[in-house]
C-alpha cells in the first residue's frame, strides 16, 4: 500500500511524523479500516495536535495506482492509535519499532538543535576575537571590517536553521 522504502516516521517541518500507510501496514490492517479509526477518534487524536490529511496516488499489488487519503500523525497521536488496536506479537513487535523511531528521530532533531548552538558559540566567540584584535591598530581594524559582513551572513544562516527547532517540543 505503500512505497517499499518510506521510513517508520519522517520529519516534516522540524516534526516526527508517521503516516497512517506505514502504521496499516505496519499492524498487518487495512489502511481503510485505520483511516476510519482515525476518523471515529479524531476529537481524542487532535487534543495532541492538528490532524493532517493527505492525498497520494498508491501503487495496487495488481498495478496502477490511486488517489488515496492518508493521515500523518505525530508521535502522540501514533501511539494513541496504535493503543486502539489488536495485539498479535508481530504487532506488538511493530509498536516498538514504531516508538523507538519516533525516540530515535526525536534524539537526532535534539543533537542537531545543540551543534547548531556550538556553531553559534564558535561563531560569537571569533567574533569576539577579531573585536579584541581590532582594537589594537587600524590594520586589524580594517579586517575586521571587511570580516563584519560574512559574520552577519553567517550568524543568520546559523539562527534561521535554529529558530525552526525551538518549537519541536
């Protein structure tokens, strides 16, 4: 029901989100039967965030494609769905992978988050540098000039890159 290769959860938009394609095929069920159970529990799932509906056209084992309507939820909203729904131990086995990605993706955002802090703090701290330096003589003054411009550049790189995580949790 889906392309072989899409990952357990993908980040989008800074977020870890599952599709509702990966959890059907995940818990060996019909994704028409997991969309209804979103559907039916859509009050309870959208107290932990929006609810995203998508369309995308899904190959069929017999070949061809459709328009299908799928959901992408976030790690909450995951593990509530995938509470709602039978055990058998190959499911069970699913729902731990599925968490454990949902933590691992949720690891990797943070590590980003704080190189690109240690970037910012290397970056301030040259800056620094070249100020002390500048005070000693208009040579140096004069490269600190001509260095103002790329700090600026990339300080905002830096912090547009970082603005976007702050709000991950």
């Amino acid at each position: 029901m889906q392309t072989p290769f899409e990952p357990l959860v993908s980040v989008i938009g800074g977020e870890p989100l599952a599709s509702s394609l990966v959890i059907a095929r995940g818990m060996k069920a019909r994704h028409k039967s997991v969309i209804q159970l979103i559907r039916q529990h859509a009050a309870i799932l959208q107290e932990f965030g929006p609810l995203a509906f998508e369309m995308r056209v899904v190959k069929r084992p017999q070949g061809g494609g459709a328009p299908t309507e799928y959901a992408m939820l976030n790690e909450q909203q995951a593990a509530l769905l995938i509470s709602m729904m039978r055990n058998t131990d190959e499911v069970v086995a699913f729902k731990v992978r599925l968490i454990r990605e949902f933590y691992r993706m949720r690891d990797a955002l943070s590590q980003r988050t704080q190189n690109l802090y240690q970037q910012l703090q290397a970056l301030v701290a040259e800056e620094v540098s070249t100020q002390v330096k500048a005070s000693f003589g208009s040579r140096l003054m004069l490269e600190r000039k001509y260095a103002i411009p790329d700090f600026r550049r990339r300080r905002e790189a830096l912090e547009s890159q970082l603005q976007p995580s702050l709000f991950i949790h």
